[in-house]
C-alpha cells in the first residue's frame, strides 16, 4: 500500500472507491458522492484542500482530505477519513491520517 497526494488523473478510481462506500456512511460527506461529476469538481478545485489517497495496486483503498473553512473560519479545518470496508483495522485509516496531517502542515 502506498499514500499519496489526489491528482485529477485519479478521477475515476477515486469514482470505484466512492462507489464501495455504503450508502449510510456517504451522509459523513458534504457533497453528494453518488454526483458524477463531484469527484472531477475535486480535482479541478480544491480550494486549498488538500486530498490524499491510499492505493493498493490499482485500487483506491482509502481517502483523507483536511478541507479549511471559507471566510471568517478559514482557520478551522474539516477533516474526512474513510476507508473501503473491505479493508478497515488494517492500519490503512492510521497511515493516511500521518499522511494527510504532513502534507497540511507543508502547506
């Protein structure tokens, strides 16, 4: 497994992970996951998020994205973890929570 940063060239299998999700935890996201176009609307702007994604082979097997608040808030940020449920308590959560919080901190 390896993490790494959410690039627009990931669109579509950031899409077949999404669609792994059940559909009662896809209430935790703000935006409408089932949307096609939400994943492409992520990549084209972030919005000073930053998005991270763990892969196994050519699979997504996880998402972290720290996300800042706009206007007054924007020094409160929002912080999304989830992982495919067929690989949850396999320390995939833990590696891209140290992951996402470096790269943030880079930024």
């Amino acid at each position: 497994m390896e993490t790494r940063p959410f690039t627009p060239s990931d669109a579509a299998a950031v899409e077949a992970f999404l669609a792994r999700i059940p559909s009662g935890e896809s209430t935790f996201f703000k935006e409408d996951i089932s949307d096609p176009g939400i994943v492409q609307r992520w990549a084209e702007d972030a919005n000073g998020a930053c998005r991270t994604l763990a892969w196994d082979g050519g699979d997504v097997v996880g998402y972290a994205a720290v996300i800042p608040g706009v206007g007054w808030s924007s020094h409160v940020g929002e912080v999304r973890l989830v992982v495919d449920p067929q690989r949850r308590r396999s320390g995939i959560g833990h590696a891209l929570a140290r992951g996402a919080s470096r790269r943030s901190e880079a930024a």
